[in-house]
C-alpha cells in the first residue's frame, strides 16, 4: 500500500485510540489496530487478522508509537483473543452480523433483478455495496452468489407467470403458432422467422408488404395483452432473446410459463418495430420517389422559363432604373416626362408585355413555384394508389396501432 492509500485508509481517530488503549500489551493493541482497519475497508474479519501488508502493521505501529511492528506475530498464538476483539469491535462500532441482515438482503436482491434485469455480476456488486451502506458484514462469496442466483430466480419466475397470465388462451395459441412452419410456406421457415424480418424495398410494393406484415402481427392479438406494470428494462431482455433466439431453441424452454412470455414480449417488439417500418418506408416512398422528383421536375421546369423569365426582367429593371434615377435628380419631376425618358430606353408596348410576361412565368407569392411540384406531384398519384387501396380496406390494418 502507498503512503497515501495508508492515510487515507488507515489512520486511526480518537474512538480508535480509546479503545485500542484499553489494551495493555503492545502486540495486543497492535493486533487490535489492525481488525479495525480491516473490517473498516475489507467490510469483514480475516481468518488471519495479519494476513495484510507488513505497510499496514508499520503505519499503525507508528501511530501507536510502537517500537518494533515484529510484536504483532505473537497476536495470533491465541484464538479467543482475536475473537474476542473481533466482538468487542463488531458491537462497539454498531457492525451488523451478516445472518441478521440475510433476509432484507434477500428481498432487495429479489426486487432488483425484477426491476433492472442485471446480470448476476451487477447485482452482486450492488449487494456489496448494499452490505457496507448497511454497516453489515460480508459473508463468504460463495454465499453472496447464491443469494444473487436465487434472488434473480425468483424474479425471472414471477416475470414469466405475470405476462403469461395476461395473455388469453387464443393469444397463446396464436403465439405456439409463430414457432411452427406453415404447411404453405416455400421457405420452410417460421412464422417468427418470417415476420421478424424487417428489409422492405422503397417502393409501393415494399409498403404493401410492410402493411402486410403489420396485419400478421396484429393477428396474433398481443396488443391485446396488458403489459404495462411489466418494467420495460425486462420485457426488452425477454423480446432481446425472441428476436435473435432460433425457433427450435424457443421451443425447448421450460417452463412452459417462460415460453409464453418470451414470445408476448417478442410480439410486442415485433408490433412495434412493424409500425415504425411501414412508416419508415413511406416516409421514403415520399421523400425519394414523389417530392424528390417532383422537386427536380419543377426545378427543370423553372430553368427552362429561365430565358423568358431574364429577358423580360431586363427590361423592366431598366425602366425602373430610369426611374430611380430621375427620383433623384428631382423628387418634383412630371410624370410625363420621366414616362418620356423611358420609352427612349424601353417602349411602352415592351413594358406591358414584359409585365404581362413576368406574371405568367413567376405568380405572386409563389418565387419557388410551389404549385409546380404539387402538379408534379399530383401526377404521380399511382404511385401510391395501390398503398391508398390497402389502407382503405377496413380489413387489412387494425387502427389501434397507436402511430
């Protein structure tokens, strides 16, 4: 150990000093010390109370003034004496016994794997840390782990009946289904194989599909299972297995409870994911394939005009440019004769026809020719007629998908 880590650690206050003084022999109180500092950062008792750095017993001897740190070695020649101190540190520094903190233990370990989902590693991290913010001992860690592996059980156990005992007996049986391979099926594959599949191609068709596949699995009748007092965190590991689990080892899970529940939750993420892909796909269809284009028809339109549009706004900035200037010259002049000094620039029948031209070619209000690309858009209106088709037909998309 480092000084540092030693002073920081390992320094002895008053209350240790008043009872380390209570001592009479030197290795005794040297050996006391040192189950004091241990428990304090070790969070329980060593078997060996001097199987630590000799850093250690030097620093505290040190502090106690202790001429020769090699005392301590007598210290262990005695059992009872280091269990005595042992006692005597547990109940003068309020230390709990781990076998009187056991069972609220047990119970938050339960509560956390219901509501996190963690791995047997997290939790029993957190139980450590849950034993030293409690003043408690820690046990062996062969005990710890079983608690965190019976602790997480029980949760997995209550997760599984929970969400199975939401689910109707249709809504199971549409589930068993999604393992089975339809007899109709060419690729010999699932229904859970088929429908989790999820590449669409940015087209009518590949909406339709998508629309078919959001109907298949609102046919299993999921949305129907209440799964809301469920903690996300775990129904997310659940639909994490289904998704990526192969139907044959789906089959093979017991009990039959675990099952059920791995597939609500995986229909669940399947509902959801079949919503966001048929929007996704649309909102593809109309950015790639109807405003995309229609947006570079309208612009070639627009540098097509161009030439119309130029030629005659020459000529009407060069009679407002006359204007202007003989605004400036003088703010009093005749209207005549500043119509005079244009018309030997710009004729009057050129103006009109020039104004006349500029309002076919630009509408007001409309510089960026908006109503083009909505004609252009319009035009493209069987694109999506076969998307309007479905989704007009009361049978092929339920409407309670929430999106």
């Amino acid at each position: 150990m480092s000084r540092q880590d030693l002073e920081r650690y390992c320094y002895l206050d008053d209350e240790d000093r008043r009872l380390i003084a209570a001592r009479r022999r030197d290795y005794n109180r040297l050996g006391f010390a040192v189950q004091v500092v241990t428990v304090r950062n070790v969070g329980m008792f060593l078997t060996d109370p001097l199987d630590v750095p000799a850093d250690l017993i030097d620093y505290l001897a040190e502090q106690l003034e202790i001429t020769d740190p090699s005392c301590a070695k007598a210290y262990t020649e005695r059992d009872k004496t280091r269990l005595e101190h042992a006692w005597e540190i547990q109940r003068e520094y309020g230390i709990r016994a781990f076998a009187d903190v056991a069972d609220e233990l047990s119970a938050w370990i339960a509560d956390q794997a219901w509501t996190t989902g963690d791995g047997p590693k997290a939790i029993f991290a957190g139980a450590v840390e849950w034993l030293r913010a409690h003043n408690a001992l820690l046990p062996g860690i062969t005990t710890l782990e079983t608690l965190v592996a019976e602790g997480r059980k029980i949760a997995d156990e209550r997760l599984w009946v929970q969400v199975a005992d939401q689910a109707s007996p249709s809504a199971v049986s549409a589930l068993m289904r999604l393992l089975e391979v339809p007899p109709d099926s060419k690729a010999r594959v699932s229904e859970l194989e088929r429908l989790r599949k999820s590449a669409f191609r940015t087209s009518s068709r590949g909406i339709l599909k998508a629309l078919d596949r959001l109907r298949d699995v609102e046919a299993i009748g999921v949305g129907e299972v209440d799964l809301s007092m469920i903690p996300p965190r775990r129904l997310t590991g659940l639909a994490t297995y289904g998704l990526s689990g192969k139907a044959s080892a789906l089959r093979r899970l017991e009990p039959r409870t675990q099952r059920i529940a791995v597939l609500a939750a995986t229909a669940t993420a399947m509902r959801a994911r079949a919503v966001d892909d048929v929007l996704e796909v649309f909102d593809l269809l109309m950015t790639t394939q109807l405003l995309a284009k229609a947006e570079r028809q309208s612009k070639d339109e627009k540098v097509r005009r161009y030439p119309r549009v130029s030629r005659n706004a020459g000529k009407l900035a060069a009679a407002v440019r006359v204007l202007l200037e003989m605004v400036e010259v003088d703010q009093n002049v005749e209207l005549g004769v500043v119509v005079d000094l244009i018309e030997q620039t710009v004729t009057r029948s050129e103006l009109r026809h020039a104004v006349a031209a500029i309002d076919e070619l630009v509408p007001a209000g409309d510089s960026e020719l908006d109503g083009q690309r909505l004609t252009e858009l319009a035009g493209r209106l069987s694109t999506v007629r076969p998307v309007s088709a479905r989704v007009d037909d009361p049978g092929a998309v339920r409407g309670d998908t929430g999106r």
